[in-house]
C-alpha cells in the first residue's frame, strides 16, 4: 500500500471559468498521480472539491486530493532500515512535453505545459 496523504488548496475569488482550474488539475494528475486516476474506487473519495459564491461574479472553490508517495523500506545486513523515495508510476498521455490552451468557444481559459513524465 502507497502511504497517503490528503492536501487541500482553497483559490478566493476565481471569476470567470473553472474549467480552467479543473482540466488543468486533471491533466495533471494523470501524469503525476496515476494510481488515483486509473483506479476506479480511488477517484470516488481520492478527489473532491466544493465551491461557495460569493456573489453573482466571483466563487471560492475547495480542492481535496487524495496524495500517494512511493516509498521503499529495507533492510540492510547491518540491520539498518533504508528509506527511498520512489519516482511515481506514471503514464505518459497524448498531451505531454506541449504547451496546451483550454477554450470556452473563443474565450482563452488557461494555458500550461505538461512536462515529460520521468521514470
């Protein structure tokens, strides 16, 4: 089992689209939290958000994600115990190594670029 850990980021007063904090988000948990995204009973409580209105303009969303780290633990012949953090399992999307822009109709959302996944 991965150890895990919950992380939670509140954004104030985004106006405009949330798509572009959404998909952004995604996009990148699939290259950097595999384990969450390909796992179907992960995903049900692994990610979660909420979002109050402030008003007709601006919205507060809350973002919780379930977090893994791979990490070894072994022994040594000396008896020690040797900690190592291991790079996560990752599947490289069609979308990687490019600068990618989100659009609603003509309106540019977001712009990012997804980094190669490593080994």
């Amino acid at each position: 089992m991965l150890p895990r850990v919950t992380t939670a980021a509140t954004l104030g007063a985004i106006a405009g689209d949330a798509d572009a904090i959404m998909v952004a988000m995604i996009a990148w948990l699939k290259v950097h939290q595999l384990d969450l995204m390909a796992n179907e009973e992960r995903r049900k409580h692994g990610i979660s958000f909420e979002v109050d209105f402030n008003n007709h303009e601006t919205v507060n969303i809350s973002i919780k994600l379930e977090l893994t780290e791979r990490v070894a633990v072994k022994r040594s012949e000396a008896g020690r115990l040797d900690i190592q953090h291991l790079a996560e399992m990752q599947d490289t999307p069609a979308y990687a190594d490019e600068f990618w822009t989100l659009y609603a109709g003509d309106n540019l959302l977001a712009e990012w670029s997804t980094p190669k996944a490593t080994a």
